[in-house]
C-alpha cells in the first residue's frame, strides 16, 4: 500500500537505528507502537509489502503521521515499547492489562502479627504473599494455616504496655481454641514468632519446616504420654501432607522456575503460566489475547511473559517457553525451550493446559454461534408463521442493463449463514427484453425442476427479490411444479422493505429492526450483489467480444485469445508491433493496427 507524499518525507527522515515508533491516526491518537531494529526498514514494510492481512492495510490506511523514539539496544526498546502500549493502549496492538486485581495474603508487621487476605497493597504494612490467580485456592491455603497456628484476628494494639496495663479482654475466638489470648499475655510472643517463621515457608511453597516442627512435637507429646495433644499434633501433620498431595509436585530439584506457553488461533492468543517453587507448581493462571494484527506467537508471548511475572511478582531466574522469544530486558534470567527430562515435562503440563483452554474457547463460541443462528431461525419461523425451523434458504434476483444480457441469481443460506457453494447464476432463455416477472417465473421453475429431477432437498423458505408481482410469478411457478403449499415463498419490496406473503393484498408487519428483517435483508442484497456482479462480467465481456470481432479479417478465435491474454482492448493497443506479430503473425497484425488508427483518427 503506497505511503501518501506526507508519509513518505516522513519514513525518508527515519533513521536505520533501533528503536520504537508510534502512529498517530486521526484526532492525532496514537494507533499503534512497535519496536524495530532498523526503525526506517520496518516502518518502510508496512507501505511497500503486499500480503499484508486486513487488520494490517486497515491500519496502514489510518496513520496520518509517525513519530519515533532511538534507543541504545532491543532490550531497551522493548521495555519503552512495552511501557507507551500500557499507557496509551493504542487501538492496533494487543492489551496488555486486563484491569483485574488479584488477591494477597497480608502478613503484617505487627507485635503478634496477623494473617489477612486484601486485594490492595499498601506500602509498610507487611509483607505481601501472591498475588492469587485462584481465590479458592488462596482460601483453602488460609484455612489451613489458620487450623495449623492459633493466630490472632484482632484489630488491637498489642503493645507491651497496653498488655500490661490490661486494656484488652479475650474474645470468642480464644474460647474457641483458635487464638492463645495474646491480648491477655496469655501466649508468650517467642512461640507465636515460632509460628510466623513456619508460616512463612509455607506461603514460600516449602513445608519442610512446618512438618519437621509438628513430627518432633508429636514424638515428645506421645514419650510423655500426652496421647491427646499427640492425636492433635498427628492431625495437623496430616492436613499438612493432605495439602501437599494436593498440590502438583514436579520434582524437587526443580525451584523457582516460571513456565509460560502459548497456542493461538486467527482471533486470539492462549498463555498458560506455571509458577514452581520448591519443586510445586504454586500458581498457574491461563489468559486469552485478542489478536490486533494477526501478530506471530513470539511477538505476544514476550510481553506477556513481561506482564505475568510483574503481576504474579515473580524473581525467577529461569524461563521455559514452548517457542523462542527475543532477548527481554531480564538481567541474569535464562530462556529456554527444554526437548527433554523433567523441564520438557514440566513445560509439557503447561502446553497441555494451553491446549485445552483453546479448544474449550472455542467450542464455547461455536456453541454461542450455533445458539445465535438457532434463535435467529426461531425469530423468522415465529414472524413468518412457518411450520418448520427455515434451516434452508434461498434468495432470487433479476439483473439486466436496459434489456441486454438478462441474468438472474439465487443465493442459498444454511442456518442462517451463506452456504456459497450453493450460490447459482442463471442465463435468462426464454424472456425477451426487461421482463422481471416473466423472468422470476423461468428462474424459480428451472431451479425447482432440476431440485427436483435430482431428488435434492428443497428449502423450507424462498424469497423473491420485488414485491406482488414478482411473488405472483414465484407461486405460478411453484404451482406449475405441483410444489404449491409445500414450501413458504415470501417477496420483498425495495421501496418501503415491505414483506409481501401470497393471497394477502397488505404486506406483512415486521419489526424494522428484528433478525428475521435483516437476515431476509441480508439475503436480498448478497443475491444483488451476487448477480449484479455476474451481470457485469458478461456485459464487459460481451463488450469487448463486439469491439474486436467487428475488425473486418480478425476472427472470433484471435479476438479470443487476445482477450484472454492481455484483459482488455486498451491493453492490446499499447502492444507494440513486434509484440502482435509474435501474438498473431504480420498479417492479422496489419488489420488490428489499420483498426486502432481508424478508431484513433478524428472524425
């Protein structure tokens, strides 16, 4: 697609440097922001490539001016691309931020410090565990430290002096057993801080800590003879291992390694992040990107991989993806793609979780289609009083130019979709001149007779493009082929889009804005446009024909093959005499350029 003259002064006055640059559309927004290694190069593709996709050519034809940004390395032009999308959110490029807030678990700073789940973070209050990607599963993981420890729920100030001067009474959860009574002095702040440290490695992923504390304290209880307090410890550990086999163990020498894949359709992108720590997949979080431009994998997963670790507040030093990216700005962070051993499996887990997502979004939207298109055909059943769900459809339309080259169309939908396949073009035979009714009869009777001679399946609708009197020829047909009652027939008159039924003088009330009047309307205008356009092919074809054939010497078969080879007569007269002596031999050429001279002399 060619760059307007502003365009081009401006892509000459790029540099070959890396960096980004940014399209400005209309009301001067910015469109679009990519990154390249030679800005001028890549900005350049866009106008002079020709097997852009759609998405593509309709961006190239929005950008009115171009601005870039040098920079020292991709990596840097990376992050600023990166940056400048998550700010401007420009219309052409993929979304970075899907505005979600995700859940933390607050372990506060406190004397005596309390375990809370909050979506916001505020700096100085703790330390936050996550973000969730699964608010079920970070319950479930606050359950269990909470049936494990015996941590306070209050909102008071546990100072020493406070404790002491006694401003504090226990609540009900101490009488529960769920709470020491800290706010009494009852509990001794060393074994609570005991508690905070095994809490931590559990919200680290590592319950080493915390089953080693409780089996040593189940084998002192029970020498002791403590059988009670035993059994409670027992129980403890078992919720422990309970919650542990719970979790997808991978291996243990496998820590601190994020996992992300990606599969995509010509919609969307799929990625599946797998977050190990200490031999567990901790997190795992699937999301879908809608396509902008049709970008490859590689060009959605990098930022994506950028985003997920940010928001899941990642440090991993090590990266498995399922398809190479570039560099991204992570000092000291490998990127691999692993063919064997446990990281093959690892990422083969997360390919398979990719996969599935894909596969269920997308029979969620056919199922959303096919429920579309069978509420659609109910709607036109309901409004047109039929007996039966019109999964089958045709659509006929005349088409003539002043009475030469009479041809007609009929356009087939199924389930309320076009089935092209079924499209068909008739020649009009035995009707002389613009005779639109005369001619909707022959269409509507050959289509019908030949359905019939073949055994084919009929429609359970037939719509005539025109109102009364074309409708009139439609049922004179269907009564001809003893195909009267069996098969609704309905016409529509352009004027006012009335729908006009047999035997009923008024036309037919329906909404101007229900399915079933814009899907006929739909109907109506692909079977003009279907015919329309096999109208003007044999009316240019037959124009052309006469021009040439009419050259006194010249037959029809040499008008043919020129014709055939250069398109059109404009074409051949450009050709130069060396040029149709190889076509057509020196003689016929003599006769086409003492034509040409003729018709180029003025009268």
């Amino acid at each position: 697609m060619a760059a307007s003259e502003h365009l081009q002064e401006q892509i000459r006055q790029l540099p070959h440097r890396p960096g980004i640059y940014k399209y400005f559309g209309d009301e001067d927004t910015i469109i679009y922001v990519g990154k390249a290694v030679d800005i001028r190069k890549r900005v350049s593709s866009y106008f002079t490539k020709q097997d852009h996709n759609k998405k593509t050519q309709q961006l190239v034809k929005n950008i009115r001016r171009i601005e870039f940004t040098i920079v020292d390395s991709e990596s840097d032009a990376f992050l600023l691309e990166n940056n400048l999308i998550k700010q401007h959110q420009p219309k052409y490029n993929i979304l970075l931020k899907d505005g979600k807030t995700y859940p933390y678990l607050l372990l506060t700073n406190e004397r005596f410090p309390r375990l809370i789940p909050t979506r916001n973070k505020r700096p100085g209050d703790g330390h936050y565990y996550g973000p969730y990607a699964n608010v079920t599963g970070m319950n479930l993981l606050l359950e269990l430290i909470r049936a494990l420890y015996p941590l306070r729920t209050c909102t008071y100030n546990l100072s020493p002096q406070n404790v002491e001067a006694g401003k504090f009474k226990v609540c009900l959860e101490y009488h529960l057993g769920n709470c020491k009574g800290p706010c009494e002095g009852l509990q001794d702040e060393e074994t609570y801080s005991q508690y905070i440290q095994q809490i931590r490695q559990i919200l680290n992923g590592d319950l080493r800590l915390p089953k080693q504390y409780f089996r040593e304290k189940m084998m002192q209880a029970a020498q002791e003879q403590q059988y009670e307090l035993a059994h409670q410890l027992k129980q403890k550990l078992d919720k422990l291992d309970e919650f542990q086999a719970k979790s997808t163990i991978v291996n243990a020498n496998l820590t601190n390694i994020d996992v992300f894949s990606i599969a995509s359709n010509e919609k969307s992108a799929f990625i599946n992040y797998l977050k190990v720590m200490n031999g567990s997949i901790i997190l795992t979080q699937s999301v879908e990107v809608q396509k902008k431009l049709d970008e490859p994998d590689d060009e959605i997963l990098a930022p994506m991989i950028m985003q997920m670790r940010e928001e899941f507040e990642s440090h991993s030093k090590e990266i498995l993806t399922n398809v190479p990216v570039l560099a991204l700005p992570l000092p000291g962070v490998s990127i691999t793609q692993p063919q064997i051993g446990d990281k093959r499996k690892l990422l083969e887990l997360s390919i398979k979780n990719v996969l599935y997502l894909r596969k269920e979004k997308e029979s969620m939207n056919d199922r959303s289609k096919d429920l579309n298109e069978v509420r659609i055909m109910e709607t036109m059943k309901k409004d047109l009083r039929l007996t039966e769900l019109p999964k089958h459809i045709e659509c006929f339309d005349n088409s003539n130019f002043q009475g030469d080259n009479p041809v007609a169309a009929m356009v087939c939908f199924r389930n309320a979709k076009p089935s092209k396949k079924d499209y068909r073009h008739f020649h009009i035979k035995t009707v002389v001149g613009p005779n639109d009714f005369d001619s909707m009869y022959e269409i509507v009777t050959r289509r019908y007779r030949r359905l019939l001679d073949e055994g084919a399946s009929l429609p359970q609708l037939i719509i005539v493009d025109g109102g009364k009197g074309q409708l009139g020829m439609g049922v004179k047909a269907l009564k001809d082929l003893n195909l009267w009652g069996q098969i609704p027939i309905i016409g529509i008159a352009k004027r006012l889009e009335e729908i006009y039924v047999p035997n009923d003088p008024l036309p037919l009330y329906i909404d101007k804005k229900s399915e079933t009047l814009r899907l006929i309307q739909r109907m109506r205008d692909e079977a003009h446009r279907f015919g329309i356009t096999f109208h003007r092919s044999r009316r240019d074809a037959a124009t052309l024909k006469t021009e040439l054939t009419d050259v006194k010497g010249l037959g029809p078969v040499t008008a043919d093959k020129l014709l055939t080879k250069f398109k059109s007569v404009k074409k051949i007269k450009e050709l130069t005499e060396a040029e149709l002596i190889a076509e057509v031999g020196k003689a016929k050429t003599r006769i086409l350029l003492d034509y040409f001279s003729q018709q180029d002399t003025p009268a």
